[in-house]
C-alpha cells in the first residue's frame, strides 16, 4: 500500500509541473534474488539532476535496525554534451577503457 502511495505521489505532480514535462520516469527492472520491488530511473530535463526510485532499497531505521523501504537515491547531475556520441561522465565517475 506504502509502495502505491509513493507511485501516485510521484505521478501525481502539479499541472504546471506536468505541462512542461520537467520530470520524465522511465521503469526499471525490478531488484534480482527474489527481493522483487518496482524501480523508477527519473530525469529533471531541466537542470539534470537524475534520482532512481525503488520500492525495495535497504534502508537504516531511525532505531539503527537495517530494512528495506521505499526512496529516491540521487544520483547526480548530467550535463549536456557537444555532439553525438560524446561520452558524458557521470559524477564521480571515470572515463571506461576503450
């Protein structure tokens, strides 16, 4: 139920929010090993901040106790590129060997 709340929050944005389509969401495949739970990549377009949502991320409770929950962990922040098939890196990231 916590899970559905979550979702219809985060589709649930303000009209003006929606008419610009600031926020794009794309789904991701769910967590491996039997631990199931929806995943969301999600993309401001306009200052390319980037979060991934997921239903079943662990967590610490404010009691220290570790689960897992539902959140948004941010990833960052893109920058635009200057032609096609420049690589872009991400924050904190380096180039791949080639």
């Amino acid at each position: 139920m916590r899970s559905f709340l979550m979702l219809l929050v985060l589709f649930a944005l303000p009209v003006s929010v929606l008419a610009d389509e600031r926020y794009q969401a794309l789904p991701l495949a769910g967590a491996s090993g039997g631990q199931g739970g929806g995943r969301a990549f999600i993309l401001d377009t306009h200052e390319g901040h980037v979060w991934i949502w997921s239903e079943n991320e662990p967590v610490v409770a404010p009691d220290g106790q570790r689960r897992y929950g539902s959140g948004f962990v941010y990833q960052g922040r893109l920058r635009p590129g200057t032609r096609a098939g420049e690589w872009v890196e991400g924050p904190g990231a380096g180039k791949p060997e080639r």
